[in-house]
C-alpha cells in the first residue's frame, strides 16, 4: 500500500496544480513543434498525470529502494481518478479556439 503521507503530497501537489497560474496561451505553438503533439490538452493532461506518478515511484524509490508494486501503481491511480474531471477542464483552457475549415 502506498503511505499515507505520500498519498497526502500526490493530492497536496495536484491541488496545488490546480491552484497555479496556467502557462500563457501563445506558448502552445511551441509546445506542439517541440513536442510534436496535436492535442496540447490531452498531452499537458497525460504528462501531468505521469509526473503524479513518477512522484510517487520517486518516494518509494527514495524510501523503500524499489520500484512500485502492481498494486501500488494501481493505488496512485486511484489517488488522481478523483480529479480527473477538474485536470481535464484544467488543461481544456489549451484547446484550440480556431476551427478550421476544409475547402
């Protein structure tokens, strides 16, 4: 089982997220050419919801000296699913306004 206290910093850290400034939006092109990515909310979305992750396997690294178990990994899942909804509306702030047209 994940501890407490790291299910606490997941949770702290996507609210925190969720509470900071969202990246100006004219930094979109950039992103999409260095990260060759058409979708820029569902890649900010699944690169936020892989850092959760990574913080979590990074603190049972650090503390245990291994990897996340199977049900360890399905934990922290179940830790972000309850702020999947708010992530998603968080990063639709990204989407592109312009919709174009085929001639």
């Amino acid at each position: 089982m994940v501890d407490e206290d790291i299910r606490n910093i997941i949770e702290a850290v996507i609210e925190n997220d969720m509470a900071a400034p969202k990246v100006p939006k004219k930094r979109v092109p950039k992103l999409k050419r260095i990260w060759k990515c058409h979708q820029v909310p569902d890649f900010l979305y699944g690169h936020r919801v892989g850092y959760y992750k990574g913080l979590a396997e990074g603190m049972i690294l650090e503390r245990y000296r291994r990897q996340l178990s199977k049900e360890e990994d399905n934990e922290v899942f179940e830790i972000v699913q309850p702020y999947i909804e708010v992530l998603r509306k968080y990063f639709a702030y990204y989407k592109d306004t312009h919709r174009r047209t085929k001639n």
